[in-house]
C-alpha cells in the first residue's frame, strides 16, 4: 500500500493542496524540490503531456511513485490562453514568473473584450515506477468568469480574477477547505483517488 508519493511540483500553492487532499488518507507528499530534484521541461502543447513527462522524471529521480499536475486557465475570447503557458503568461515579457504580472497581462489582453468566460483545467498524472505502461490519468474543468478588480486572500495564480458566479466570489475569496472540494484540482483529485482504489492503490 503508498505511504509516500513524490509531488512533481516546486509551486508552494499546489503543494498545500496536494498535502491537504491526500494526507488524510495516511499519504505522505514529498516535494521534488527537497529530493534535489529540478523540474522538469514541458515542451509539449497539451497538459496531459506535460503532466506525463513531468511524472516520468520525478520517478525517475526519486525512485518514488509520483504525482504530477498540469493545469492552467483558458480564456474563450483569448483563443483558450494562457492555457498550457499560465505559469508563465508574462515570462517572456519581463523574463521573471510572477503571479502578480500574469494576472496583469491578461486583464490587459482582455480590455474592451465583453466575453470574460474562462475555465480552469487540471490533469492529475499518477505513475506507480518512472516506466510504469499504465498511468493513472484523471482531467477535470472549472467555469468562471474573470473580473478586472482582484478580490480575496487566498489561493494563487489567477485565483483573485478568477470569477464563480454560483459562489458569488472569486477563488481567492473562498475558504481553502472548499476551494479544496469544488476545484478543477480537487474534482481531478477525487477522479484519480476512484482510479487509485479501483487498482488497489489505497482502500481510503
């Protein structure tokens, strides 16, 4: 049975999620970073391909069965951008990753436009070994719409412009115990622990 899974991931943000989804069910979450291991290029132009790759090499690394995550949001009017690249929307424009510019980028790139529909997307790679043939996969989308005025406390990313019309109020502003609950991640992570006990991988 696991006991520990290696988090594909340097993102102090996904980190806290990952630890608060999964230690619950007795599941150790061990950040890369802390194994020395770099992250991972993602050269590929979906996220379930990024996800994969990004898995591989944490296994690889570490020896561990590994988690990665590969999410982002996608804009209608924008062509689905940042998509794949909302990490690092405004890198190329100021050579550093910063939330802060992300999030001003596309509220820039959205002026005038009257659509604001968005989606988050998050796919969930599980890999027993580096080269195990059967990956667990599970993908999951959340709809809101982005609003030009930040709003809340919590989250990260484009949490704080990130719209939900049925909680009437963006991410940022919801408690992170429900955030948790009714996110892209947290619905992903729910289809993956169903996938995790249907091979008998955890019986939580």
């Amino acid at each position: 049975m696991l006991t520990s899974i290696v988090l594909a991931s340097g993102n102090a943000g996904k980190l806290k999620e990952f630890n608060s989804l999964l230690q619950p069910l007795g599941l150790t979450v061990i950040p890369q970073a802390s194994l020395n291991i770099s992250d991972a290029p993602e050269p590929h132009p979906t996220f379930i391909e990024n996800a994969l790759t990004k898995a591989r090499h944490a296994s690889a690394h570490s020896g561990l069965p590994a988690i990665a995550d590969d999410s982002g949001l996608c804009v209608r009017a924008l062509g689905g951008a940042p998509g794949i690249y909302s990490a690092r929307y405004a890198q190329t424009d100021l050579g550093v990753r910063s939330d802060l510019a992300n999030n001003q980028k596309l509220i820039k790139n959205l002026e005038n436009i009257a659509d604001r529909s968005a989606w988050y997307v998050a796919v969930l790679v599980f890999l027993t070994h580096a080269d195990d043939p059967q990956p667990l996969i599970a993908e999951a989308t959340w709809h809101g719409r982005i609003v030009d005025e930040p709003s809340g406390q919590h989250g990260f990313g484009y949490d704080p412009h990130f719209f939900i019309t049925e909680r009437g109020c963006t991410v940022a502003s919801l408690d992170p115990a429900i955030k948790n609950q009714i996110s892209h991640r947290g619905q992903a992570m729910q289809l993956l622990l169903a996938k995790m006990r249907e091979r008998g991988l955890t019986q939580v």
